[in-house]
C-alpha cells in the first residue's frame, strides 16, 4: 500500500462513495480492528485513522484486482 500521506482526496472520496452504497444494515469486520456500520466505516476514513487506512487500503486493492482482471 501506498503512505498515509499518498491517500489523496480523490481516493478518499472514492472510498467513500463505494461505502456510500452498502445497505444500512449491512456490518463489515476489519480484522482484529472488529465490525463496524456502513456509517463508522465513512467516519473512519474521513478521519484518516488506522482503520480508515485499512479500509482504503482495502478498497484500492480490490479496484486494482478488478482492473487486472484478477476478479
């Protein structure tokens, strides 16, 4: 993954907006980091903390996959 300081706001609103689109009921478990709503996941990354990284960290990997052709 890229620094912290490489997440630029693009990315950050992209991440975002794919969160945007999950159900509301809808739960997602980061590792050892627990579950957490749709709406603490959007907190999180907006944030910039550890599991707002993880998230984008996350996202940008599955885009990637999606673009290689690995998915």
């Amino acid at each position: 993954m890229t620094g912290a300081s490489d997440i630029t706001e693009d990315v950050r609103k992209l991440v975002i907006f794919r969160l945007e689109s999950l159900p509301p009921d809808k739960n997602i478990s980061i590792g050892s980091y627990g579950d957490f709503s749709k709406d603490e996941l959007i907190t999180h990354v907006k944030k910039g903390d550890d599991i707002g990284k993880k998230i984008i960290e996350v996202e940008m990997t599955f885009l990637r996959a999606l673009k290689e052709g690995i998915l």
